[in-house]
C-alpha cells in the first residue's frame, strides 16, 4: 500500500484497488493547504460526521474530496467491518482508531486520538506494520505517555506521526513540535519522505527498532 500525507491528520492511502482518505474535516479546520484529491472511501473518526451532511457541504470538503475507482463514495464513521475493494476496515466499537488491512499488511490510524484514550483499547490489534498517530501532546492529542504506552503495545514497523506543532495552522500552538518528540523520546531512526510504499514486516526485520517517517 502507498501511504501520502494530503495535510494535517489526513492521509491518502491506496491500495491495489482503492484509496482511502481519513479526517477530511479535520484538515478543512485547521487552516492548512487543502487540495482536490480523489478516493473511494472517506473513514471519519468523529461517528457523527459524513461528507453529505448539510454542515459539511457548506464548508466545501464535499467539493474537495470526489470520487475516484467508484462511481459513489463510501463514507465510514461507525463502528464495524467493511470490505471494500481487497481492504478490510475495522472500527472497533466506542474506540477511536481504524484498522485497515490489505493480505498480510495492517496500518493502524488514530489521528485524532485525544486525552482520554485508553491504551488498553489496543492490546488485542494485532501485529501492526504501520502506525499513523498524533504525536503533538497538547490539549487536542494523547501525551507523550500514553503515546509510550502505545508504541509499546502495538510494536509498528514504521511511525508515521501527524498532529503536532504547524506554522500555519489555525489551532495546536500549545502542540509540542518535531523537535520535541525526537527529543523526548531519543528517536535516531528518523526520516523524511514525500509518500511510502510498505510491505509486510519481513523476517528480517523482527525485533528491528521502530522507524519514525514525516510524510
């Protein structure tokens, strides 16, 4: 699967046969650069929001985000499993994260995961081969301790952090930056890159360390 930051918590992630994109309206909020992108399936981590919905129309995301491989978009807020395309995505019930699974590939998003998340909600995912959560401590997101908890329950191959300190964007300037993550929790595998392109975790690369990728 290939996995591109669109800005803010939102991430375009394509599979062989869909794309997905996740928090449209987050990213409508925050101020940042929005542009036009196609997918085939919205997930939106607030279960009370949809793409038709009047509030949503009149802010234009509907506008931003259009169809891609199919004809309508398939928009998913509510816990459950959803087969759609070759991806399985799961939302477990009352929980603020995704799963989406493609084979032997599993990314976990949590993008808006906030103060009150229970690493606990976790324990039972599975192996995971790539993470997508905040990282900005703050209000809005998990601390910096709750995040440890995560990380070591879940094990990711790769980090890909969203949600921290960004010039431009209209709310988070009590986030913790960059700077303040990799320093907190003395990261030395981190990198830059414009998308990934990830497979399943190889033999080769049990027990390895943790890579941190900003998209």
């Amino acid at each position: 699967m290939k996995i591109k930051k669109h800005n803010w918590t939102s991430f375009i992630i394509s599979g062989d046969n869909v794309t997905v994109i996740t928090d449209p309206q987050e990213l409508n909020k925050s101020g940042l650069s929005f542009t036009k992108t196609k997918a085939d399936v919205v997930l939106f981590s607030d279960p009370k929001l949809q793409m038709h919905k009047d509030i949503l129309k009149k802010e234009g995301i509907a506008k931003k985000v259009v169809s891609d491989k199919r004809k309508k978009i398939i928009e998913i807020s509510s816990p459950g499993e959803f087969e759609v395309g070759g991806l399985m995505i799961r939302r477990p019930l009352r929980k603020n994260f995704y799963l989406i699974d493609e084979q032997n590939l599993r990314i976990m998003y949590m993008g808006l995961a906030g103060k009150d998340f229970n690493p606990k909600d976790i324990e039972d995912v599975g192996d995971v081969d790539v993470l997508i959560a905040p990282i900005g401590n703050g209000d809005m997101f998990l601390d910096y301790e709750t995040l440890e908890k995560v990380f070591s329950e879940v094990d990711p191959q790769i980090l890909i952090p969203c949600g921290l300190k960004e010039d431009g964007a209209k709310f988070g300037k009590e986030l913790k930056s960059r700077e303040d993550f990799i320093s907190h929790f003395g990261f030395s595998n981190v990198s830059n890159e414009s998308y990934i392109t990830v497979k399943p975790r190889s033999k080769e690369k049990e027990g390895a360390p943790m890579e941190v990728i900003f998209l």
